[in-house]
C-alpha cells in the first residue's frame, strides 16, 4: 500500500512538473498582440488615438479577467477611530481611518493606517494593502488588531488561530512589506489596509464579503482581485480628503497577489499617479503567452475566486486571448511605473515581467516618456530605466529593504521631482 501511494504521488508530481516550466529554451515561440493596434483593428499613432483606445481596452481586461467593476454606490463614511503625532518614535502622524459603507452595513468596513512623516508638508502617499492586518507590519502597540478573516500563511496558532489574528501576531507579517520608518524617513507618508476587510481570500470568501454586500448572486461575473482594487480605490477616496497629505501623488504598489489587485487599481483609476509592482506574476505583470513558472491554469486552479469565470475558459487556449499583459502597462501610461522580480522568485517569471514593460514602451513612447534603455534582462541588482523601472534582485519572494531603497528612490526622482 505505502509502496502504492508513492508511486501514484511521484506520478502526479511529475504530471504536475509537466505544467510548470522553467526553462527559458522551452518556452514555445508566441506572438504579443501589437501595443499599437486597437481594439478597433485600426493603427494608433497618436496620444489621441491611444486615449480613445483605452476604454474599449480596459473593457477587454475587465471581461476576460478581472471581471467588470459593477457601478455600485459608494456612499461612505469617515470615522477617525485614533490619531496620534507622536508614532515611529516621534517623526510621523498616525491615524486609523475606518471607512464604513451606508449601503452595505455587513461590512466592517476599510481599515487604514496611515503614517505621515511630521517635518515634511503635504507629502506623497505610498498605498497599498497588507496580507495580516495593519498591526502585522510593524511593532507600533497602538495599531489595532484586525477581526477580519485571515488566511492561515504562517501556520502558527499562536499568532493566527482559526483564522482569527491574535496579538502575537502584531509585527510578525509573514512578508517584510512595509518598512514604516524607512518610508517616513524619506519624507513620503504611507496608507495600508487589510485586503481581507473588504473579502476574505477564499474560494467562498465573496458571499461574506463585498460581492454579496452588493447582491451579487453570480460570483464569476466579478473577481476577488476586482474587489481588492476597489478597496484601494476607495483608500485613494479617503485620501483626496487628508490635507496632510498630497494625494494627487498616490503612488499605488502590492506585492504578488496584492500586486496584482493593485495592478487593476492602478490601470482602472487614473487618480493613481504612479504603480509599483513587486513580483506580481501571473495575473500581474508577467506576460500571460509566456509558458514560464506559474501559469493561467495553475492559478485559475488554485485560485478560483481571484479571476472572473472567463479567464477559465481559456485553458489551453491562452494565445486566443485578445492582448497580453504589456497592454495593462500601456493603461497605466503615462505614469510611471516600476516592475520588480527576485531571483528566488522564479515562480513569477522575472523574464515575463521584464517583457511585459518592455513591449509596453511604444505606449510610453507616444507621451515622449523613455524606456527601460535595455532589450535584454538586466543583471541582479541592478535597476535598469528611469521613468519607467525594473529590477531583479537577490533572494525571496517578498518586498524587503532593497526593494523599498529603490521604490524611494523612484518616488524622489521621478513622481516627486
Ligand atoms: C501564490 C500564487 C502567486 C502569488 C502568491 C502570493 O500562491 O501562486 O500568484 O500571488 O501566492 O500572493 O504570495
């Protein structure tokens, strides 16, 4: 029997290594749509003609991916649950910010927190959602401890046990994320919040979350990814009202899957000055024809509530897709962007995510904006471009220290300039 058992699972290991490649000279040859050709057919050659473009575009995504953000009232209120000017050891303004929704009272509502750095007037905002909690990015004792439903990451009971946050799980996120100090530090201020405040991540998580708040009975027609999105996008709303802060430089940025839900934020609301996305992957920015690391297939799998019903349908199929990746990147133009891989990240398919940027540049091109200055992949630890970025860096999936020099670096020079 116990012979058995490790014969079928080596078959299904291998059967399942089959789906995953990692191997650049095995990718079978494919062919982007072209950046410049619109949903029309026609050829654009102009700022003009690629704004005309864009609404048919996003529409594209929307129905085939993220599903279609429904036109849902968002009639809200602003409770300023604690603020202080004392926090990060005397250098920033912290607030928590709880945004409860009139029409949808089963929600808790968008927690943020928020840290404003007190020397500097009117900063820009780096924002963005956590995977544990506010409390979870750092030490600060007065951040409130989320209730909201948790994924189990860490797998340890005393930090999040069924499924519920405890205290031993303030400043114990299981990514590195969100280096308050760092961030005030340089002068920027930063908001977070909780994605699970809006839809717990599970496969069954939309009928407690926004998606059944708003009646929704057909949870493939919207996704959970179009659900995070609009949470950040009502973070942003929140933000325009803050007068310590410059929100007209919002800087939009989530690591993997919260990349990839602010991805959709960021191509979908232009209020989003700037995007970073670190380490997305699939359904992010790697490109989607690439046969690489994670695939559409794997995902929609594994992951069934985090796209629409039609993403599924393209199993097998995925160059009938009508655009790549790259196309999102050109939605953000002309705003700058930074993309972002890890070698120990392979997962997300560092080569794809470079592509994807790259093959967005004739988009950037049109608003006079350069490229990445390269065609090939840059070398580890070392950022290649200017207004639009990507690096490839040493070590884990995660957004740690290095990353975050270089996002500051960035937001200094090119979105703060
Ligand atoms: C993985 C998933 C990735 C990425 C990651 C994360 O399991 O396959 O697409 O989103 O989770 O969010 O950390």
């Amino acid at each position: 029997m116990k012979k058995l058992i490790i014969i079928l699972s080596l078959i299904s290991q291998s059967m399942f290594a089959q789906n995953v490649n990692y191997d650049e000279a095995k990718i079978p040859p494919y062919t982007l749509p072209d950046i410049l050709t619109g949903v029309d057919g026609k050829k654009i050659t102009t700022i003009k003609q690629w704004e005309a473009n864009r609404p048919a575009l996003l529409q594209l995504f929307a129905e085939n991916v993220y599903g279609v953000t429904p036109n849902i009232s968002a009639k809200h209120h602003y409770k300023i649950l604690e603020t202080k000017n004392d926090a990060l050891n005397g250098k920033a303004i912290r607030k928590q910010v709880l945004i409860t929704f009139d029409e949808y009272p089963q929600l808790s509502g968008i927690n943020i927190l928020l840290y404003i750095p007190k020397n500097v007037t009117r900063p820009p905002v780096f924002v963005g959602l956590n995977f544990e909690g506010n409390h979870s990015i750092g030490i600060d004792p007065y951040v409130l401890l989320t209730q909201n439903w948790m994924v189990d990451f860490q797998k340890n009971p005393e930090r999040v046990n069924n499924n519920r946050a405890l205290e031993a799980s303030r400043g114990k996120a299981i990514v590195e994320s969100w280096p308050a100090e760092m961030i005030i530090d340089k002068g920027f201020a930063m908001a977070t919040a909780y994605y699970g405040d809006i839809e717990p991540d599970h496969p069954e998580g939309w009928k407690s979350g926004l998606r059944s708040a708003i009646g929704m009975t057909d949870d493939q027609k919207w996704s959970a990814m179009g659900a995070w999105a609009w949470q950040l996008s009502r973070m942003l709303d929140y933000l325009e009202t803050d007068a310590d802060l410059n929100s007209k430089k919002a800087i939009v940025i989530g690591h993997s899957r919260l990349g990839k839900a602010a991805f959709w934020a960021a191509a979908q609301d232009q209020r989003f000055a700037a995007f970073i996305s670190n380490e997305s992957g699939e359904g992010g920015a790697a490109l989607k024809r690439r046969w690489y690391g994670e695939t559409h297939e794997i995902i929609n799998d594994k992951f069934p509530h985090w796209f629409s019903g039609k993403y599924k349908t393209y199993s097998n199929n995925i160059a009938s897709l009508p655009f790549d990746q790259h196309q999102l990147f050109g939605l953000i133009a002309p705003r700058p962007v930074y993309v972002t891989s890890a070698e120990g990240d392979q997962w997300a398919d560092p080569n794809g995510q470079f592509l994807s940027l790259k093959n967005a540049e004739p988009v950037f091109a049109l608003y006079g904006k350069k490229g990445l200055g390269t065609d090939t992949h840059p070398a580890l630890n070392q950022p290649a471009g200017s207004y639009i970025r990507y690096h490839y860096r040493t070590g884990k999936h995660d957004m740690n220290a290095y990353d975050w020099e270089q996002y500051l670096k960035f937001a200094k020079e090119v979105v703060n300039k």
